[in-house]
C-alpha cells in the first residue's frame, strides 16, 4: 500500500513540475511553437519523474 501511495505522489509532483516547466518557458519565450512548450513540459514530466522514481526507491531491489 504504501509503495503505491508513493508512485502516485511522485507522479502527482512530476506532473506538476512538468506543467510548472511548461509555464515557465512560456512565460519566457512566448513565440515559441506550442509543441515546443509541450515538448519541453513533457520532458520535464519524465525527468523529474525518473528522479524522483529512484529517490524513493531505497535500498534494495524490487
């Protein structure tokens, strides 16, 4: 139960840092494409979301 708890909220905070990076890149460079700015807050998504992935995983295999 718990490990479940713990991949929902990390990827409850990738997807809000995913948005969060959207939202700032548009914000400085507003001329961009839009798959661009959907680019880059996708690829924030995963990043964040494979760090986060192997912060929480501990020691020990799965």
């Amino acid at each position: 139960m718990s490990k479940t708890l713990i991949k929902v909220l990390t990827g409850l905070l990738s997807l809000i840092f995913g948005y969060g990076l959207y939202y700032f890149w548009n914000s400085l460079r507003p001329n961009d494409d839009f798959m661009v700015q959907v680019g880059v807050g996708a690829l924030g998504f995963l990043a964040s979301f494979v760090c986060l992935h192997f912060l929480t995983k501990g020691s020990g295999g799965d």
